[in-house]
C-alpha cells in the first residue's frame, strides 16, 4: 500500500509518502478507518473483521485529474494542429452536438466509466456552453458517486454562433447549475471561462461576481498553453501587464482558482499565482501532442505553486493519470528536469486533490478520508509483470507503472469503500 504524504518540493524525501509491503486498509461507512502495516492494525480488529487478500498488488489511492473536457472524448488523437486550429477544427465542432440531451447522456456515461477504468475517482471537469451537457455530467457522477467538480463553459465572443452564451444567459444558467447541484452527493461546481479569447470583459468580470458570491465553488479554466493563443490574449487586452493579469483583473485568481497549462509562465506570474493561492494544471500529454510546450515543474516549485496533474482530454491522448505520470517524466527529461518518480505519483494524487481544494476529504488514505482507493496490478502484461519483478524498490516500480502502465494495471476502482470498476469482472457489482 502506498500513498502520498507530502508535497515533494516543500519535504525531506522520506516524509513525503508511506509504503506497507504487507499492508492493511481498514474501510468504514465510505471511510478509511487506518492504514498501516498489517502486524499493527491486523490485531486491533474485531476477529468477525471479514479482509480480502490482494497478496501481489499495490493499493494507492484513486487518482485525481486536475483539468479534462468530457464533451472531448471522440477529439482523441486529433492529427496535425496546434491549439487555435485544433480549437476550430476539431473541438467546436465536437462540441455543437452537446445542445442534444441524449448525446451528452451517452458521452457522460461513457466518460465516467472511462475514468474509473483508468483508476480516476475524482476530476476537475470542463462541460460545453450547454447548460444542459453539466447536467447530463453531474447525473451519470451522482449514480456512480463519483466525487466531481464540473461547470458551464462561458463563452461570449470569438467562438462560432451555435457555441456562444451571453453575459445574462451564462450567469443565469451557472446560478441555475449551482443551485441545482452544488452539495448534491459528492459534486462541487466550478465557474468555468473557457479562456481569455472567448470571454468579453463584461463576462469575466460576470465569471468573477459569481464566484464572489458563492465561495464554496472553483473557477477553472485556461492560461499561457500555446504562444498563439498568449498574443492572442495580448491584442484583446493590450492594458493588461500579462495573460494572468486580465485573470486578476475579473477576480478570478483565488485560492480556489485552477488554471490549465501555464507552459509559457514568468517567475513573476507564477509568484502572483502563489500569493493567490491558485493552482496550475500540468497536462503532458496534451502540451507535446499540440505542440504547445514544456511546462517546468521545477520552476513552480522553486515559485511555491501548487500544480496538479491533468490529462486535458481530448488535447491529451489518454485518460490514465499513470500515463500522464510518464509524460510528464518526459517533458521534463526535454528540459534536463528529473522527476522522481514518487513527486510524479503525488502529482497525480495528493497533489490533484490540494489542487481542488479537496484535500480534507481525498488524495490519499489517512484516517478520516474518504475511501477512494485502486487495486493496481503490477503483472499486468508479461512485459510489465517481467520488469516489476526485477524492480528493488517501489519508487522504481511506480516509475515502471508509469512508463509501461495505463488502463489495464487498474484492477479494480472502489468509489467510498464501494466497488465501482473491476476489471476482469464484466459488469459493475452493486457493492464490494
Ligand atoms: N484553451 C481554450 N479551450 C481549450 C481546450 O478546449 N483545450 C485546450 N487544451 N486548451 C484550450
Ligand atoms: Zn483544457
């Protein structure tokens, strides 16, 4: 059993996680009730206490993905352009059909099996500028009780007509969606400007009222991904010092902001998104396949950022945050950047989870949390179940997993303590 502790960049190496080779998960109503080595919490149990054996496999808790866009599932793997071509081409189109009911149920449903296929209990999601895509999303989390935090898309300018809100229809329907759904089983709403581009003043500073007015939600949305989008971003708000700065501006850089990318960041930015309190979301596979750029985890870390792991599906390839983990190792192999492979595991849970402002509830197994946890398998597939096996140490096994892991190290996904994927098992089992 292993999880993560600590913030790599802030602690001494050897308080950052905790590994039980012969470890015991205690899980009570939804909730873990100790974690540890089996001799110490075997014996504290009633002798009625039913165990499971997962003798050979490693229990870590479900991963969190900082930034993903459901309604970009069928962009996956889009060939041969970079962010504003791909936005236009690929993304808006894809979008548009997000206006039908029914195929935003299909797509949600479909989305919400496939994070918990690839070991994901918990997302910081994007919808489409149709109230009615959240809904669909916030329907297929709840039955699952999956523990989501999603929001409307506002988008007022530069996007083509079908795609398009206004200043009232976008607060009147986020205000709608956060009454209706906020608290309701484990889902939380984020007030979700696509980005700069796509948002008049007028609406930032709408995106920045509400989020005043209702302090339990996020704000989430993207920032500095690609150098386009960045000029872009600079003749729309010429007054504006940098890309955060219009963010600043609206009130929208909080301790409860998320912002998706931040490649091309300053020192100085990154300083005022620390102050702030707000978090950027690294997203690997996407930065390389858009060719957007190589985000430095190191220099958000020497700048005291909190940075999360996202896949950024459908700009990502894939859902699994194990082969995010091996991205981002890649990126920062590009930079002359080594990532430990335990910092990459943080990232991918703990790390997710602070990112949301989550963290007293999930992103990792201490006492009290809820219990979200996997079952990975490290056998996998003969080539991983040949090189684990020569691995002496969990942090080379996580780095193996991340390299040659995906969907189908993911034995099984419990969501509170309750089975919710399993692999090899066909049909979802009502409980564990
Ligand atoms: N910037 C604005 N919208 C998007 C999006 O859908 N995906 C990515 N990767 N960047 C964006
Ligand atoms: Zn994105």
């Amino acid at each position: 059993m292993l999880h993560a502790l600590a913030d790599p960049c802030q602690a001494a190496a050897e308080l950052a996680w905790a590994y039980h080779e012969d470890g015991l998960l205690v899980v009570e109503h939804g909730h873990v009730a100790a974690f540890g080595a089996y001799a110490e919490i075997a014996p504290t149990l009633a002798p009625d206490t039913p165990i499971a054996d997962l003798s050979g496999k490693l229990i870590t808790p479900g991963f969190v993905d900082a930034h993903i866009h459901y309604p970009q599932t069928d962009v996956i793997a889009a060939w041969g352009s970079q962010l504003l071509d791909w936005l236009n081409t690929h993304t808006f189109p894809a979008e548009q059909a997000f206006a039908d009911r029914a195929h935003a149920d299909e797509a949600a449903a479909f989305f919400c099996e496939e994070l918990l296929r690839n070991g994901t209990t918990s997302a910081l999601v994007f919808g489409t500028v149709h109230k009615t895509s959240v809904e669909a999303l916030f329907e297929a989390a709840l039955a699952r009780n999956m523990r989501l935090i999603a929001g409307k898309v506002l988008m007022d300018r530069n996007a083509p007509a079908g795609l398009t809100d206004t200043v009232e229809t976008g607060r009147a329907e986020s205000e709608a969606l956060i009454r209706a759904w906020r608290g309701r089983g484990r889902l939380g709403y984020a007030v979700t400007p696509r980005f700069a581009v796509t948002s008049s003043e007028a609406q930032l500073a709408m995106a920045g009222d509400l989020a005043a007015a209702h302090p339990d939600i996020l704000i989430h949305t993207h920032m500095s991904e690609n150098l386009d989008e960045i000029a872009r971003v600079g003749e729309l708000f010429p007054d504006c010092r940098d890309y955060l700065d219009v963010y600043q501006r609206y009130g929208l850089v909080t301790p409860r902001s998320v912002f998706a990318h931040c490649v091309h960041t300053t020192d100085d930015a990154l300083g005022r998104l620390r102050q702030a309190g707000a978090a950027a979301a690294f997203c690997p596979s996407s930065n390389l396949l858009l060719g957007s750029g190589l985000f430095s985890l190191k220099q958000a870390c020497a700048c005291g950022v909190s940075v999360g792991l996202g896949t950024d599906v459908g700009g990502g390839a894939s859902f699994s945050l194990l082969h995010m983990m091996g991205e981002a190792y890649k990126v920062g192999q590009l930079r002359g950047e080594v990532l430990d492979p335990m910092h990459a595991f943080y990232l991918a849970t703990l790390a997710g989870a602070r990112a949301l402002k989550l963290d007293d509830r999930i992103g990792n197994l201490e006492p009290g949390k809820e219990a979200d946890f996997l079952v990975l398998d490290l056998s996998a597939t003969p080539l991983l179940a040949r090189r684990t096996a020569g691995a002496r140490t969990i942090a080379e096994k996580m780095f193996v997993l991340s390299i040659l892991g995906d969907d189908r190290c993911i034995e099984r996904t419990y969501l509170a303590g309750v089975l919710a994927h399993r692999r090899d098992g066909g049909l979802r089992p009502a409980t564990a």
